[in-house]
C-alpha cells in the first residue's frame, strides 16, 4: 500500500502529461540531479519529469488506443538522459520476464526507446528493457525490407552500449528505470539538440505492441512518425576513448592419417580493439581480433541447392555500425573476410553526409598472399526520408584483384510509396598477365506500404562476368523479375480474428539479353497468414514453379554401365506445373513455453539428376523458460527429397539442435548447444535409363555424413567489454545416422577470453 500511495503522491505533482496522438513536440526538463538506478522511481527528479502517455495500438492492428496503460517519464542532466517506465497490465501475474542473456528478450514482455539523435528519420538507437532490467540494444534503421511488407525497416541488435537498467515486477504490472550516459551516443554537434523520440510497448500475453505516437503501418517509414524532444543543451560528452586488450589460449585436437586424435600445442595470443568516439562519428580499429566466443551457425539444409546460402555475421567487430554499409543488394558481405589480421574502420555523419569506411588485412588460406579489402559506403539525405548513396569495395591478393562500384538511390513519396535503384560493375584481374573480366548490374523496385494494400515491383540484372570478392551475389548472367502484392484485413477491436494478410504474386528468371526466348524458373503464389486474439498464427502457401535445365550445366556428364560404353548426359527441357504447399502454426508466447511447427510438401525439381522430385519438409521449434534463471531451445529440421518416377530416394537431411542457457545473473551465464546433421544422398543415376550417371569419368556415387558438434561456454561479462569466458567444443562423427553409440570425436578446442575494457 505504502508504494501505491507514494506513486499516487508523484502522479498528482508531476507536470501534465504529454499525449502521442499527433507526433508531438515537447521540452525535457534538465534537473541537475543524480538518481540511483534500481528501478524505485522515488527520486525528487521524477516528479518533475517530462510525462508521456496516451499510447496506441500498433500491431496487429494500428489507429485504436492502447488496450494496456503505459507511462514514460524523461528528464536529462549535464551528462545523461533518463527514462521512467509504468507499464501497467490487468493481469500482472501473467507478464513475461526472465533473467535472460543480453539482447536476447524478443519473447518476454518489454519498452523499447528509440532515439534518432540526428533528428533524420533514417537511423535511430535502440534501447529495449524487459520487467527485471535485462538490457536490448542495437540500432534501427529506415529501408526496404521485405516486398510490400508494412512494417518495413531493419534493426540491428549486435552493438552493444554502456547504460545502466533495473526492473521489478509491481502489483499493477512493472516498471523499470533506465540512465543512458550521452557518452554512450551520437548526435550532430551543435549546443542545442533535436531528437526524434518513439516508444514500443510489447505485451506478450496479447501478443501486442503499442507505440507512444499514433503512427500508422500503412507509410513508408515508421521513424519519420516520432515525436520530437527538444530543450536538450550543452551536453556533456567530449571524446570517448575506449581500448580492450585481450588474451586468449587455445588448444585443438584434431585426428590425423593414422586414425589418432592428435592434440597440438597450447597455443595464446593477446590483441587489442579500440574506439575514438565523437560526438558524430567513431573511429574502431582491430589488431589480431577473436571470434572464439561465437556460437557456431545453424545448420542449414543444403541438398538439392545450386548456389551459396546467405549466413549472417556474428562477429563484434564487424556488427558494429554494419547497418551503415547497407545498400539495395549485398555488395558489403564482411563473411568474406575470413581470418582477419588487423583491421579499421571509420562511421559516422555530417550534416546530411554519412560514410562508413573499412579496411581489413585478412589471412584467409589459398590466396598465396594475404588479401587487402577496402570498402567505402557514402550516402546522402535528401528531402524527407530520401536518400542518395555509392558503394566502392576493392579486395587484392598478390596479382588477382576485384573492385566493385555502384550507385543507388531511394526516393520517398506521397507517404506510402518509394522507388529504389542501383546501378554498377565490377572489374576482376585474375592474375598473371590475364585481361579484366568486367561486367555490370542494375536492379530497380517501386513499392507501396499501404494499410491494407502494399505492393513491391521489381527488376534486376547481373551480368555473366559480373563478380564481387566482398559482397554476396548468389547468381549472375540473369534477369529476374517479381510482382508481389499484399492485401490485409483487421478484424474489429476483441474479435477472435484479429487480421489476415494474403501476399500472392509471379516471380521470373530469364538467361540474361534471352527474355525473348522465356523464363528459365519461375512461380506463382499465394501466401496468407491468420492471426488470432492471444497471438496465436496459422499460415498457409501454394505456390506453382517451373524450371529449364540448362544444357551447360551437364558439361562433361556421361551415362553408361562399362568405361567404353558411356553416352553424353541429355537431360530433360525442364520441369512444368510444380505445385508445393507450406502449412505453419506458431502459439502465443506463453508464460513458459513457445512453440511453432512448419509441414512442407510438393513437387520440385532435382537439379543434380534433371528430373522432378518431391519434397517433404518438417521444421519444429519450441523454446521453453522454465525459471526466470533457466531457457532453452529446440529445433528440428526434416527434409527428404524423392524421385518422381519411381518414388525412391534422393536425399534426406535430419538436423535436430538443443541450447540450454542458465543465468544466475545479469552478468553471468552457462550454456550448452548440441547440433546433429545427418546427411545423406542417392548415387545420381539417369532419370530416363536409370544407369549411373559420371562427371568426367568419375562416377557420382552416394554419400552419407552424420556428425555432432557440442559446445560449453561459461561467461562473465559485468558490462560490455569486459568479459572472461571458457568454453570447449567437440566434433563427433559415426556410421549410423542419430545412433548416438559409435560416436568418436574428428576435432575439438578448448579455449579461454579474458578481456577488459577502459572507458574514458
């Protein structure tokens, strides 16, 4: 009662509140005050706090209010910007929270502040914290995302920056308290600031979140529609320099020709990372950086591919600031440096200019030399939410030598739609008196994010001698084309549908300068998702493909049973009329659990044989939280690929994947991750004949792989930087797929971080 009271008493002093509705402009108070962070809120300085309040819904549904209360009090001092946060709920016993890892509290209930501190409407920081106080930070930025989608935008949750957080859970709901140092920030230099300002509120037992301004889904940029602080003045932030010195120590196993599992030496190294950060840029540099603390990547399902799958990076160094180097397509790929020796880079903004700029000498095998990449990202605003932009990458080795050059712009209009374009080449010298491979792209969309109807048109063409050594281009010499659409109905307020959304559209591939002569694959969709009241989502595709086999592709395949007696491979023109249907169901996020299951199933073609085959595909998830202190996740892929003609075999992949994690502390935790792969593939065989089928003589048998990588990792890390961690990790193989009775370990290392870093 005595904390009612108290919160009664600072309700009836505090200034009026501020409403959302409108996008508003408003003053924060500057107290020169210190609060402590414990998440009480009874400091004088929170009585005198800016208020806002009056939040709305917006997803699933945007234009109603709020179904929960939430208040958010603001107030700065000479060095620091503060946040309160009431977040009341009807049922407070049934709000989500545990004492999760960094970052990771997308299914716990949560406040998310995002603070354009340029005032662009193009780039903003992110600052989430959930009832206990555990901290989310990262960077959200204006774009393209997915065709027609209406929520647009992308958001990176890999920096991490020094704030101070705590929570508790309350009789009414929760609150939380939150002190972000201005040193932790970047902002234009000048003695008075205008920051754009938009608060989410996510509620998971409805499945909700709310947003402080009463901005709309149906509009081409969600940070333009922020509300607006100003009477921030005389900052004080000067330079921030920080440097980590780190030391490792490793020890690798790994079994050698005689069938020994032969450890080497223990091997240690010490690097170091710093950072000169200014007021609106920052300047990072790396020597000898350490990637040991990753989790290694899921595994992925790769029978039946044709080209590199896309896997996203994980490493610290090359995270921060990557949003910056971000264009139409992925001409900035930071995977292709593969073991880097030092490296540096420089972000930042003036005026209306941002540039990234990176530099890495890598260590990568086979090139014979170390190669050298530099890469260059400059863009520039125009009007309201437009932007102009370049791209350069170069990467040398010895005489080979890549360089990449594009242009692109995205132009915002009518609040609902942007057009985007990139235009480019490249230029590859492969090395000893060789001439230059050159060639071009060029790729352009038009998009509408409408409340109810979105679409996004697009065309693109990457030439045959088109190559980028820094970037990720999975198919060149084509021209693909695609038409999506989206139509999306709300249900009204407590209804059990709260909305569907159908995406349906063709999609084309051409032989590039062939459009005349017909698509080489394609489809047509459709794909509708259903959500109900709670969070609940089902969702259903069918989808028509086709595919040509292209005859070059077969170069040097022969089929026969005797060395004397083979014949050229001819394969089939293509395949017609495949039709496929995905079907998924994912639960709300439940007090303790969180599940989702995905059932594929249909015709596809087999690339490898030329033939049709049919797919069936099963992917289960489920992530359960136990305790506030113990999470866990499981995730299992099935996928077996058959041959149309005779129903036999051709390939099948089973990936089944458990992490546990325990986190006594904020700072502290312990996890686990097993990974199984179980692959294996039919000898390719002649669809017509059914005789083998060779590649310049040799015959391409069946294979089989099974194996099991394990992972320990125990980590402590107070605030970022700062951290020791020791973790061991094996590789297993065995002759019988998921036996787990034969296992004998191929590889394994043992390892040990301790880092710390100073701030000033």
């Amino acid at each position: 009662m005595l904390a009612v009271a108290v919160l009664a008493l600072l309700q009836a002093t505090a200034p009026d509140s501020i409403h959302g509705a409108g996008a508003p402009t408003f003053d924060v108070p500057r107290i020169e005050a210190e609060a402590r962070i414990d998440g009480e809120l009874d400091e004088p300085a929170w009585a005198n706090a800016a208020r806002l309040t009056g939040f709305h819904g917006y997803q699933p549904s945007d234009g109603r209010p709020a179904e929960e209360r939430t208040e958010v009090l603001v107030w700065y001092s000479a060095t620091a910007i503060h946040f309160g946060i009431r977040a009341y709920d009807r049922f407070p016993d049934q709000v989500r929270a545990t004492i999760a890892d960094r970052d990771q509290i997308a299914s716990e209930d949560r406040v998310t502040l995002l603070l354009d501190t340029f005032d662009d409407a193009r780039r903003a920081f992110l600052f989430a914290v959930n009832p206990l106080g555990v901290q989310q930070d990262g960077v959200r930025s204006e774009g393209s995302a997915t065709a027609g989608n209406p929520f647009g935008g992308n958001t990176d949750l890999s920096p991490d920056y020094q704030w101070d957080s705590r929570g508790r859970r309350t009789e009414w709901g929760w609150q939380a308290e939150v002190r972000i140092p201005f040193k932790s920030l970047r902002y234009a230099t000048g003695s008075e600031q205008r920051w754009g300002l938009q608060i989410l509120r996510n509620v998971q037992r409805t499945g909700h979140e709310d947003s402080w301004t009463d901005a709309l889904r149906g509009s081409a940029t969600f940070l333009g529609q922020s509300g607006t602080m100003t009477g921030l003045r005389d900052l004080q932030r000067g330079m921030v320099i920080e440097a980590q010195p780190f030391i490792t120590a490793a020890s690798s196993a790994r079994r050698d020709a005689l069938d020994r599992l032969e450890r080497g030496d223990l091997e240690s190294s010490a690097g170091l990372n710093a950072r000169f950060g200014f007021a609106n840029a920052s300047i990072d540099a790396t020597i000898n950086p350490d990637f040991s603390q990753v989790e290694s990547d899921v595994g992925l399902v790769t029978a039946n591919e044709r080209f590199a799958l896309f896997i996203p990076e994980q490493r610290p160094f090359f995270l921060e600031g990557i949003e910056l180097f971000g264009s139409p397509n992925q001409l900035v790929y930071t995977r292709r440096i593969v073991q880097p020796v030092a490296g540096g880079k420089l972000t930042g903004k003036w005026g209306p200019w941002g540039v990234a700029y990176l530099n890495a000498l890598d260590d990568a095998p086979g090139d014979g030399r170390d190669p050298l990449f530099n890469i260059l990202r400059v863009r520039r605003d125009v009007g309201a939410g437009s932007i102009v932009g370049a791209t350069l990458t170069d990467r040398r080795a010895g005489g080979r030598a890549n360089s990449v050059a594009a242009a692109d712009a995205r132009i915002v209009f009518g609040g609902k739609y942007y057009v985007e374009g990139q235009v480019g080449g490249s230029s590859s010298q492969a090395g000893g008196g060789a001439d230059a491979r050159r060639d071009a792209f060029w790729t352009v969309a038009a998009d509408r994010t409408g409340r109810s109807f979105g679409f996004n048109y697009s065309i693109e063409s990457f030439g045959e001698n088109f190559r980028t050594e820094a970037g990720f281009i999975p198919r060149v010499g084509i021209i693909e084309a695609a038409a999506r659409n989206r139509l999306t109905w709300f249900g009204a307020p407590g209804r059990a549908v709260e909305s569907i959304t159908a995406f349906f559209g063709p999609s084309y591939l051409w032989r590039e300068g062939a459009i005349g002569e017909g698509p080489l694959e394609g489809n047509e969709f459709i794909y509708t998702t259903f959500r109900a009241r709670g969070g609940w989502q089902l969702e259903g595709r069918i989808a028509r493909d086709f595919a040509d086999f292209v005859p070059e592709t077969y170069t040097g395949y022969t089929v026969g049973t005797t060395p004397g007696n083979f014949v050229p491979f001819e394969p089939a023109d293509g395949v017609r009329g495949l039709l496929g249907t995905t079907l998924g169901l994912q639960t709300p996020v439940f007090r303790h659990f969180t599940a989702k299951a995905t059932v594929q199933n249909g015709a596809v073609p087999l690339f490898a044989e030329a033939a049709e085959g049919r797919r069936r595909r099963v992917e289960l998830e489920l992530a359960v939280r136990p305790t506030t202190q113990l999470r866990g996740d499981v995730r299992v892929v099935w996928q077996r690929l058959t041959r149309d003609g005779d129903g036999s075999e051709f390939a099948r992949t089973v990936i089944p994947r458990v992490r546990l994690a325990y986190q006594p502390t904020r700072a502290l935790f312990f996890r686990v991750v097993g990974q199984y792969q179980a692959d294996r593939r039919a000898a390719l065989r002649d669809p017509v004949s059914g005789t083998p089928i060779f590649a310049d003589g040799v015959p391409l048998s069946a294979f089989e792989g099974n194996g099991l990588r394990l992972e320990w990792l125990a980590s402590y890390q107070p605030t970022p930087g700062t951290v020791a961690f020791f973790g061991y990790a094996v590789d297993l193989t065995e002759p019988d797929p998921l036996a787990l009775r034969d296992l004998r370990a191929q590889a394994d290392g043992l390892f040990l971080k301790l880092a710390y870093q100073f701030r000033r």
